[in-house]
C-alpha cells in the first residue's frame, strides 16, 4: 500500500475509494450523512465518528449550515468543522466540479499525473539546499519526503554531497510530509549494517501492521555523525515520523519547535457530486515507545522559536565538535566557525565612532565607512567587513578569511590577514 496524497502532502495514504462517486445530494443533511457512512468504515478511530457526525447534525439542524448554498463555501465549512470535532489536521474537505472530477483524486504512485512530477521535478524532489557551512558542517533543507520511485536519486545524491562532514543539520521547518518509503530510505544512511526497526503503520481496514525497517544495502557511503533536525510548527506527518524516529532511536538531535501532531496516514474518499475527503484511516505505531506523536507533535531536545533553529543548531554542531577533537587543526576550524556563528547570534556592541578609527589607505588599499558598515576595497574589489570582536572583523564575502587590526595607543599600527587554516597571509605594516 505505497500510495502519496500530494495535495496536503500526507504522511501515507492507500488508493482512491470511489464507490459513491455517482450518488448525489439534495441537502447539506445528505452530505453530512455520505461523512458518517465513510468515517465509519474508514476512520482510524471508530469510536469518534458518533461524536463527531453527531454535532455536525445538531448544527445543520440548528442552522448553522443553511446559508451555505454555494457547495465550495459548504465544503470548506465541513474541512474546518471535520479538524476542529477531531483535532486531526490529516482531514480535508473540499469540492471540485462533478463535471471535471476524475474520481481519481488521489493517484497511486504508478499513476502520478504529469503535472505532479512536474512539480517534484522542480522542487528537486523536496531537496532545496545542500550546503557546506564552515566546521565541514553539512546542511539539507528538505521539503518533502518525495514519492521514493521518483525522488531516489535525488536523494542518493545529496546524502553523498554531505557523507564526508564532520556533522549534519537537516532542516524540516517547512515539511509537511510525503513518503514512509522515502523516510526510510533517508534514515537507512543514518545506520549500519544491521536492520533498524524504524516505525509500524496499523491499517484498521485490514487490521494489518506494516514494519518500516532501515535498508543496509543503500547505495553509497552511510552518515556516521552526530545529526541535528530543525523543526517547526509547520513540521508535519512523515516530516515528524523522521523526527520521531531519530529521536526514540537516540540517533539525532531535534530542536526547533514542537511539530504540528500528524501522526494519522490518510485516504481519499470521494462522496459524489463533486465532494472529496481524506479521512485518517492508519496510524504510526513506534517500536520503542508504542505510541506516535498525533495530537501533541515531536518535543525537541532543545526548545527554541524556528526562526533561532539553525543558528542554535549550527552553534551547538561545532561546540560539540570543539569538545571531541583531538586535532589541533580541526579544533582551530571549528572554533574559528564557532566565532562567527556566535557574533550572529551575540553581534558586537560598539559605538558610532568605534569604526572610525579603522579609516585610511594603505599600500593601496582603503576602508571606509558607508551606510554604517565598514568596507575595505582593493582595485576593483570591494568587501564588506563585519565586526566579531574588537579590531577583528570577518570578510563578509570571504568567511574564510578575516582582518585583524592591531592599534598602539588608539592608532592602528598593523593589518594582518587571517585565513582559516592557521596562515597569516599578509600583513601591512603602516
């Protein structure tokens, strides 16, 4: 049952159920009635439905429904109505017209229209950014866990962009979900030869489980350093199994914010003229804690607003790095990124006539001050300078490299240029 819903980006969802796709309604009661049919024999939690269909009459009868004549505006009451009676955010409601409907909303993966790998193509299959920070400090911002038949080499390649870094930061702060199947293969990297027990999915419909097990055989080099994930409220579905996972198999690092609590896999129910749902029909089971995380999301390690993640991340990489080295090299690299990771997130105080003192020309190269920033130019090359601490500035458009003024009684005496490596390139006497 290897099915994606790329339309709310679902944690795993199975095929399309269109066995009332020719019925038709005359009245809101009727819809609301197709809803308890379907809930009852889909949703994961039978126990609910009566409750929930039940207040949904009550306020039909009550009148709260009866302006809504205009079958998209009905639509997008019962969407809010269906998450709000459940608090599961895996059920939508919506309506498209009868006429163009296909009753095949939801595509398995061998049926995925064009258009939707269109899409995926474009968004490099949810990876938007793979960088190398200073520290050799890998970063993967990763926005969907793409269908694993299309995305595989995607993500094959950006694990091996960053299989050679000293650690790794996965951003999931705007995933919303995808594939298990692409979760799994992701997490495969993370592990070694033995299988690992990732998650379980139980179907109610089948009253069947399926195990999610890492894969050893994954093409290419595996990652065997720490990992931090970022989270955010947005982080949703199979973005917060990874986390989940990661985190009970004390494998990675999770901060950021608590996700959004979609631990419920869905299927697409279509109700006839024109009205669609997905209805919560599975749920993950996690083999170490026995329970998953709907309704309360993933709670990271360390707590900070998704805005503040990477920096928090990124700092407490190289803190991490500095305290296991036992290369004076590399201690040298990680506390030289720590340094400037530090005075962004504490930037230097100094007053208005502080950057003054740093004006002048000198054997041909200048600096001066312009709109409050101090800028050095060289010919036809210009860089602006960032304060890190006193008479030390980083290059903005160089982050190796840094610029080290010294002064003898309030002048400057000296610029030394500072690289990353230990060197000391040039100095200017003045």
């Amino acid at each position: 049952m290897k099915y994606l819903l790329f339309v709310c980006y679902a944690l795993f969802v199975s095929c399309a159920d269109n066995s009332t796709s020719n019925k038709s309604f005359n009245s809101n009661a009727e819809v609301i009635e197709a809803i308890r049919e379907k809930l009852n024999e889909y949703y994961i939690n039978p126990e609910r439905v009566d409750s929930i269909c039940n207040q949904l009459i009550s306020n039909n009868h009550s009148g709260k429904y009866k302006d809504f004549h205009d079958e998209e505006a009905f639509a997008m009451q019962m969407h809010d109505e269906l998450r709000k009676l459940s608090g599961d955010y895996h059920f939508s409601f919506w309506y498209t017209d009868p006429k163009t409907t296909t009753n095949t909303s939801l595509l398995s993966f061998n049926q995925i229209n064009d258009e939707e790998q269109k899409r995926m193509k474009w968004a490099n299959y949810g990876f938007q950014k793979i960088e190398i920070l200073s520290g050799n400090v890998g970063y993967i911002k990763l926005n969907e866990f793409s269908e694993l038949g299309l995305g595989e080499n995607a993500a094959t390649s950006a694990i091996s962009a960053v299989e050679n870094t000293n650690a790794l930061i996965i951003d999931l702060r705007d995933n919303l979900g995808g594939d298990p199947e692409m979760v799994k293969y992701i997490s495969s990297y993370f592990f070694g030869e033995e299988k690992v027990h990732l998650n379980d999915i139980y179907y109610r419909i089948d009253d069947d489980t399926e195990e999610f097990w890492t894969d050893p055989c994954v093409p290419g080099k595996k990652i065997d350093v720490p990992i931090y994930i970022l989270t955010s409220q947005s982080t949703f579905s199979a973005g917060e199994e990874f986390c989940y996972n990661l985190k009970n198999l004390k494998r990675a690092t999770i901060i950021g914010d608590t996700t959004g609590g979609g631990a419920h896999p869905i299927r697409n129910v279509y109700l006839g003229n024109g009205f669609n749902m997905t209805i919560p029909f599975a749920k993950a089971i996690n083999p170490i804690t026995k329970s998953n995380w709907e309704g309360i999301g993933v709670f990271p390690h360390i707590n900070c607003s998704s805005e503040s993640a990477l920096n928090v991340a990124y700092k407490t990489a190289l803190e991490n790095l500095c305290k296991s080295s036992k290369d004076s090299m590399d201690t040298f690299k990680f506390n030289w990124a720590l340094s400037s990771i530090n005075a962004e997130i504490h930037p230097f105080s100094y007053d208005s006539n502080y950057l003054k003192k740093f004006i002048g020309n000198f054997d041909g190269r200048s600096f001066f001050i312009d709109s409050g920033v101090l800028q050095y130019k060289k010919g036809n090359d210009l860089f602006h300078l960032i304060p890190i601490k006193n008479n030390c500035f980083q290059i903005k458009e160089l982050p190796f490299a840094r610029i080290r003024m010294e002064d003898s009684n309030g002048e400057i005496s000296k610029i030394i240029v500072e690289y990353d490596n230990g060197s000391v390139v040039k100095v200017w006497p003045l």
